[in-house]
C-alpha cells in the first residue's frame, strides 16, 4: 500500500488527477514522487505536497490528512483502491471506470461525476451534482455504485444513464434531472422538482413523499421485486432505513413532458 500524507492546505485548489492505482502501479516513490500536479496554474510535482511510503503491491492507495482543497483524486482510476481519512475535493472519482474509493469524511460537488463503473463510498456528506453530467454533456452517470451516507446538495444523478446512487440522509433539488435510466434511493427528506424532465428510471424515496411535479401520475400499488436486489446490496454498507421486503409502494410515473417512463417511489 502506498500512503500519502497531505503536507499542507494550499491557497488554490490543487488538482491531482494523477492520484490513481492506475499511474502508480510500477512506479518507485520517486517516480511517484515527480507526477504532475497543477496548483492553480503552476505545474508541479506531487511530492512538494504530499509525503509518499509504502510501496504499491496490492493497487491501493492510503490518503491522509484533510484534503478539502485537492481536487480529481481517482479521476477516471480503472482498478484498485482509494482510501481517503479525511475531507476530500471537488471531481473526486470522475470518469471512473473500475475499482473503489472509500472517503472517511466528507466531499464536495461533482463526485462521480459522468462515471462508467467502480464503487465510491462516502461516510460523510457530499456537494452538488454528484454523478452528474458535466455542463454541455447530455449523459452523466453510466454505470458503478455511488454510495454517500449523509447528505447531498442539488441535480444529483443529473442525467445519468445507469448505475446506482443511494444517500443516507437528506438531498436537495432537482435530484435525478433529466435521468435517462438508472436507480436514486433516498432515505432522508427530498427537495423540489424531483425528477423533472426524467425520461426513465427509477427515484425511490424511502422516508417520505415530497411535493411531486404535476407532469408525474399516479400508476398504482405494488410490491416491486427488483428493490429486494437493491436493498441487499445496500446492506452490505450498512445503509439505513431499508424497508422490509413485503412493504407495499406508491408508483409514480413521469416526467410527462418529457418520454415519461420514469418512476418515483415512496411507500403507500
């Protein structure tokens, strides 16, 4: 394992897209040591902001110390693991195709933004936009589990197109806008215009019913089966408020302006 301790907080944002098990693998701590950072726009070398030991035999990365201001670590990593004990920044995961990355703290906007695979667990809270697509981009999220235990700001799953989303606690506007398909479970309380412009999908909200749109009808009462599959992968990260499996749900369907395939679930 090869451990990072952050040296210090920088005045601009450090952008360290370098940091994956992907660029490390077959490198010495030396060579580690010279990858290109950017803090703002000075070209740098990793090692005049992080202290590097341990050596990268088993694809995994240990990140120490508050790390609010660097911004891309994991950006688009393939394999291994991350494990950040701290606060981490912005475009934390983007791209990511494989592996995972495990955040003790919290985390700003963009985490997994436009990712095709891999795990990212927050334990923490998380920003805006998270498994979004960037702006100008008609897709996010493609595939992957983006899990974050507390709370979410606005537009989370904006656009995504697969994959699983699942925030323990509360999330704000406009989650899954635009949503192309994939899967939002929410277990706190929801802000408005959930699901706007939504043209499949699924939104799950397990605590509450919030102020729908008045372009989402009600479908009817059932018991969806595929939420069991769901649910026991959710177990595995210990996340709250799973309902039993016989729990009866309200559908919703919607956005009738847009396709309107889409689904919002809360309980009947």
């Amino acid at each position: 394992m090869i451990r990072l301790s952050y040296l210090s907080n920088t005045n601009v944002p450090l952008e360290a897209e370098c940091i994956t098990p992907d660029l490390f693998l077959g490198k010495s701590n030396a060579d580690i040591a010279k990858l290109t950072v950017f803090d703002g726009n000075r070209k740098c070398e990793l090692g005049q902001f992080f202290s590097i030991s341990g050596t990268m035999d088993d694809d995994s990365i240990l990140i120490e110390n508050d790390c609010s201001n660097v911004k891309l670590i994991g950006s688009r990593m393939t394999r291994g693991k991350i494990e950040v004990l701290g606060n981490v920044g912005m475009h934390l995961g983007a791209g990511i195709k494989g592996g995972s990355i495990l955040v003790r703290g919290s985390a700003t906007d963009w985490v997994g933004a436009e990712m095709k695979g891999g795990t990212i667990e927050i334990l923490g809270d998380a920003g805006h936009l998270i498994g979004a697509a960037y702006r100008g981009a008609s897709v996010g999220m493609r595939g992957g589990n983006l899990i974050i235990h507390g709370s979410c700001g606005n537009e989370v799953g904006s656009h995504m197109r697969r994959g699983l989303i699942a925030i323990g606690k509360n999330v704000g506007d406009f989650v899954g806008m635009g949503m192309i398909a994939g899967t939002i479970i929410t277990a706190g309380s929801v802000g408005i215009r959930a699901g706007a412009e939504m043209k499949r999908g699924t939104l799950v909200f397990l605590s509450e019913k919030p102020a729908l749109l008045p372009t989402f009808r009600f479908s009817c009462n059932y018991n969806p089966s595929f939420l069991t599959i769901y649910f026991n992968k959710l177990k595995q990260f210990n996340f709250p408020l799973l309902t039993p499996t016989d729990t009866t749900w309200s559908r919703y369907c919607g956005d009738l302006i847009s396709l309107g395939r889409g689904e919002i679930l809360c309980k009947a």
